[in-house]
C-alpha cells in the first residue's frame, strides 16, 4: 500500500509541475489564480497521503479539513478585488 | 516516512518551494505575485508535514490559505497599484544582487561544520528536547507534546509572542485609524463605491459562505479545544476564526460585519485575550505557586496535579484564540477600509 | 477493499492528468476554467473516497477518519465549484474575450 | 555530492534567505519588498524546522503503538517539539508584522501617491 501511495504522490507533484507551467506562464491574473487553485485543491490530497505515509492519518485529516475550509478564500478575495477594479492588465496607476 | 530518508522525498517539495518564491517576486504585476506567494505558502505546508512538524503545518495552512494573501489584495485594493512601473535602476540592483550573494557565500562556507539533516544526535536534537519528549505525559497527561511546551514548559515565550500579536494590532490602529469626523486627507480613489448590497453582487457567493461560515467557526473551536490530543491550539483556532469573519465581510460587506463586532468590541476582546492569559498566571501566584505554573490551581481545577495542568494549558489557549481572532480582523478592517472603518474589499 | 482505493485513485490521477493538460493547452480563459473546475474538483473527490478505502484495514472502515474525509468531500464540494463560478464572474466582468477559430485572443 | 546531499535544506534555505534579501534591497515597491520579507521569514523556518527533523521520525504527538509505548517514548523516533513551538509562534506573528508593514505602506501611499521608492524620493526633494 504504501509504495503505490508514494508513486501516486510523485505522480500528483509531476502533474502539478505541469500546473506550475501555467502559474508562471498565464498571461492574465485570472489564469494564475485558477492554476493556484487547482494547487491548492490538491494539496489536500497531498496531505492526505502524507498522513497515510506516516501510518497517522488521524492526526492529518484535520489539516485537510482546515485547508478544505478555508482554500476558497482567495478566489473570493480576487473575484471582489476585479469585480471593484475592473481591468485586468493594468499598465502603471490608475489614479 | 517509511523506509525512506528524509530527503529523497523533500527534495521534490524544496525545488518547487524554490521555484516559486523566485516566480512570485519576479512578477510584474502585484496581483499576480500576491496570488503567487499564496501557492508558495501551501507548498510550504507540505514541507514542514513531510517533516513531521504537523502543528506548524497546520498553522501555516490557516494563515497562508485566509489571511496573509487577503491582507496583500486588501493593500493593493486601497491603494489601486496593480503593476510595478519599471524602475531602471539596473547597476543598484546588480551592488544589491552582489550583497545578497556574498552573504550568502559566506553562510554558506559554514556548510560543513552542520550536523547532517535529520541526525538524531544533534546537538539540537540532544540538549533540553528529550526532556520534553519523555516528561508531557506524566506532567501535564497531554500526548501532543507540542502544546506542552507551547502553554506550559515554555509559557512565558508564549505570552510575549501573543503580546507581540497584540502590540501589531495596536500599531496598524495607530497607523492607519482615521476618525471620518476629523479627517483631512483627501478621500482615496476607490474607482466604484459600491453600496451594501450591490444587485450584481453573486447570490452563489454569499449562499455558500453563508453554509461555510458556521462550520468553520465550529471547527475552530474544535481546534482549539482539541488541542491536546491532535494538531491544533489556539494559534490555528483563532486564525480559522478570523479567517471565517474576514469570509463573511468580503462575500457580505464591510458594513454587515461592523454591525455586530463594532470596533469597540474588537478592541476590548484583543485585549481581553493577553488579560485572560496573564490572570491565569497571576491566580497560580495567588494559589501559593510560581507565574503560569499551572500545578498550583490543583484545588480548583478537577482532578491531580497533571490534570491541572492540562487544564490550565486549556484556560491559556482559549486566551490566545481571542487574540488572534480578534488582531486578525482588527488588523483585516484597518487594511481593508485605508482606516475608515466603512466600506472595504 | 484495497483494490477498491487503488481503483479510485488511479481513476482520479488519470483525471487529473486531463485537468492539468487541460489547464496548459487548452487557448483561452474560459475552456481552461471549465478543465480545471470540473476536473480538478472530480478528481479531488475520487482520490479522497479512494483514501478512505485506503485507511481501513483488513476490510474494516476506520468509521471516525472516514466522517471526516466525508467532510472534506463535502466541503471541497461546495467549495472549489464556487471559487469556480467567483472567478468565471471576474473574466467575464473584466472583459476575457473568448476564443474563436481565427486563433484571435486578443 | 556525497557531502551536499545530506545537506541539501541548508543550501535551500540560503538560497531562500537571499532571495528575500535581495528582493527587500533591490525592488523599488513597496510590496515586493513586504513579500520578500516573507519569502526571509519562510526561509529561517525552514532552518529551525528541518535541523528538529530526524530520519524515520514520527510527528510529535504520542501515540500507542508505532515504536514505542504511551508512556515511554522512544526519543529517537519522535521530532524534536522545541523547534517546532517557536516556529509555530513564529508564523503568526509574521502575518502580523507582515500587516503592520502592509499599513505602512499604504500611510506612504496616502502621502506620495506611489509606491516606487524613487518616486517618493523625487516628490521629497521637490
């Protein structure tokens, strides 16, 4: 069980390396801000196959369940951001 | 970790760490490396889980997902700077560059003199921990050992890091606060003011939250609570707390939250919190004992002496849960509003 | 019961795979933000009924853990599709212009 | 190699620490320097955090089972506690100083209106 964990996780990390591309990449805000979601969505799952590495997933779970709660916070944070501002690529002030 | 070294694992989490911290300050627009130093912060919680440090992860899991990237995007809305003008500055930047790596060469020149990672036998690993390690349970009968040292071994750390939260608070009060009857300055450029309940305003957003927000403050309190026997304490509680407040005034209105918790409220239960942690060390001197040494209150509290003391690690954490709680929003509102204490995020 | 997670958390990597492929090919704004809220949210889901299988041991459910990661499903559930939709108002208010087959996306 | 890779976190966490610092001198805004002053801060807890860790290790808190009992604990096979409690504090009061110098920079940008260190030297001087 364990080492199929373990190349399930490396697995994650290769596919989010694939996600990172569009972090550093995305021509707009926006598409950053789905990519680091998507991140954070999965490292729920990462922590969870952590807590089973370990052999204490109960003390892990809560960890998840914290970052379950609270991961939407910053996209709503953004989407009140732009929907006040209204632009996306802002070239210098705006004042 | 099984069967594996530390390092063959975290080496994969380092490298990206390290990738996006370079990627966040090498952003021009500032949106973008606030959004990006958010995935940095949970790549940075994996790391310290895969190195078995679970209340750190847990308490940078609190703080990276809720609070610290919506106090960046809170500044950036009040101030309206979204892009970085490029400065030419190109010969300081490379004497700067030039610092940083001549300090970082000779940091780096002590590399051998290190213990090894994950030695055992360092000499961190050998002075005063294996006392703690062996000693929480018949001290304080509290497994997570963590919270032993945290509220009991080493409680006066503990009460000077939550006055250094509280004296923070303070300080952005002192900073930013404006009263609007005296006011001077000019009103800032907030493009589009919009009313408390702006009709194109997402009716999903505000449901959702409105299911969220009670689980998460129960879950704080579980967290807190909790403490004892699981990750958590009132660090983690009182950031989930704050977190689920700063939830509500960003899908609601600034307005809608100021309602209940006025600022008057808010000041009185920061301070609230440090007093409640201080009264408990004054009730030990009083009880016959030494300053937050919790043993002395064995004849209020039920149980021996060691229950006594978990339960005066308990009395110190809901102390330090109000605090946090409390600077966060206070800290959240000040940013959000430029001061004003009206209308925000 | 160990087969039943190896199951599900193959079926929710291979997802993913689709999420993150999705996520860098797909032209503009708007597909990329259906391939990462659909398929990220599914295959967070899978893998997490996958862990619960996982947990338990010798065809026992670890009854406490598996509420838990319930839970989490739950919220994930609720969560990812509306930080979804947040962000689908935000391009569609700040002017995301969506592709079209002339490979114009300005 | 053979000498580097057992001491690969220290190399990481002096890149990490340069960086910070090198952001906090050289960048003209304001908030890159606020961020680089977190990226800093990320890199001494990572110090503390991974010179307490040690190999095959369980997370510090005492469970039946593993190796070793409830009441007495196997020292070698549990992380070091002490690092971790003044990181944990560490953390938060990071997210407070990091307020703090976020308001400053917005007092400054009441007064200047910009947020480029030349900038604002500009407007003083004038």
């Amino acid at each position: 069980m364990n080492s199929f964990i373990t190349i399930a996780g490396v697995t994650l990390i290769g596919l989010m390396l694939l996600v990172l591309i569009r972090v550093i990449k995305g021509p707009t805000v926006i598409d950053r801000l789905v990519a680091v979601n998507v991140i954070g969505t999965k490292s729920i799952v990462l922590l969870l196959f952590s807590g089973i590495l370990f052999g204490q997933l109960d003390m892990f779970v809560d960890i998840a369940l914290g970052y379950g709660l609270l991961n939407f916070i910053v996209s709503i944070a953004a989407s009140r951001y732009y929907q006040h501002r209204k632009s996306l690529e802002q070239k210098g002030k705006t004042s | 970790m099984a069967d594996l070294p530390i390092w063959h694992y975290d080496t994969l989490f380092l490298t990206l760490a390290l990738l996006f911290g370079i990627t966040a300050l090498a952003m021009q627009n500032l949106m973008g490396a606030a959004i990006v130093f958010g995935a940095y912060s949970f790549l940075m919680c994996l790391i310290w889980t895969t190195m078995g440090a679970v209340d750190v992860a847990f308490t940078e899991a609190a703080v990276g997902a809720g609070v610290s990237t919506v106090f960046i995007f809170a500044t950036i809305y009040n101030t309206g700077v979204s892009a970085t003008p490029n400065s030419p500055r190109i010969a300081f930047k490379i004497f700067a560059g030039l610092i940083a790596f001549g300090t970082g060469a000779f940091l780096l020149s002590a590399l051998p003199d290190f213990p090894d990672w994950g030695d055992p036998k360092s000499p961190v690993n050998s002075t005063i921990a294996p006392y703690y390690i062996a000693n929480s349970i018949t001290d304080a009968h509290v497994p997570n050992i963590v919270t032993t040292v945290l509220a009991d071994y080493r409680g006066f750390d503990t009460l000077l890091e939550t006055t250094v939260v509280f004296i923070a608070c303070i300080a952005i009060y002192s900073i930013l606060r404006i009263d609007n009857a005296k006011s001077k300055v000019t009103e800032p450029d907030i493009i589009t003011s919009p009313p408390a309940y702006d009709p194109t305003d997402s009716l999903i957003i505000r449901q959702a939250s409105r299911i969220m927000v009670p689980f998460m403050q129960l879950f704080a309190l579980y967290v807190i609570a909790h403490g004892h026997y699981s990750p958590g304490g009132g660090f983690q509680g009182g950031v989930i707390l704050g977190a689920s407040i700063i939830l509500l005034s960003i899908s609601f209105d600034l307005k809608h939250v100021l309602q209940q918790w006025t600022e008057k409220k808010i000041m009185i239960l920061t301070a609230l919190g440090v007093l409640i942690y201080a009264m408990v060390g004054l009730a030990c001197i009083l009880m016959d004992g030494v300053y937050l040494d919790y043993a002395a209150l064995d004849s209020v509290l039920p149980g021996d002496e060691a229950y006594a003391r978990s339960h005066g690690i308990l009395l110190v954490e809901i102390g330090v849960g109000i605090t946090v709680m409390f600077s966060m929003i206070g800290i959240y509102i000040n940013l959000a509003s430029n001061g004003r204490f009206d209308r925000g995020l | 019961m160990e087969y039943i997670a190896y199951f599900f958390i193959v079926v929710g990597l291979i997802f993913f795979l689709g999420t993150s492929i999705g996520l860098l090919r797909f032209p503009d704004f708007y597909t990329r933000m259906h391939a990462a809220g659909k398929g990220d949210t599914l295959s967070t889901v899978l893998i997490l009924v996958g862990c619960i299988f996982a947990v338990g041991n010798q065809g026992d459910l670890n009854w406490i853990l598996a509420l838990k990661i319930l839970l989490i499903i739950n919220f994930v559930f609720i969560g990812s599709p509306t930080a979804t939709h947040a962000m689908m108002d935000v391009g569609e208010r700040a002017g995301a212009k969506p592709w079209n087959k002339k490979g114009e996306n300005k | 190699m053979e000498d580097i890779i057992p001491k690969f976190n220290y190399i990481v966490v002096v890149v990490l620490m340069m960086t910070g610092l090198w952001s906090m001198l050289a960048q003209g805004n304001l908030i890159k320097k606020c961020i680089g002053m977190a990226i800093f801060q990320t890199g001494i807890i990572l110090f503390f955090i991974s010179i307490g860790a040690k190999n095959d290790a369980l997370i510090p808190i005492l469970t039946e089972g593993a190796n070793h009992t409830f009441d007495n604990p196997n020292i070698d096979k549990v992380t070091n506690p002490l690092t971790q409690i003044l990181m944990l504090t560490a953390i938060v009061v990071g997210v407070a100083t990091l307020g703090v110098g976020l308001a400053l920079a917005q007092k400054v940008y009441q007064q200047h209106d910009s947020f480029d260190e030349d900038e604002i030297l500009n407007n003083q001087t004038k």
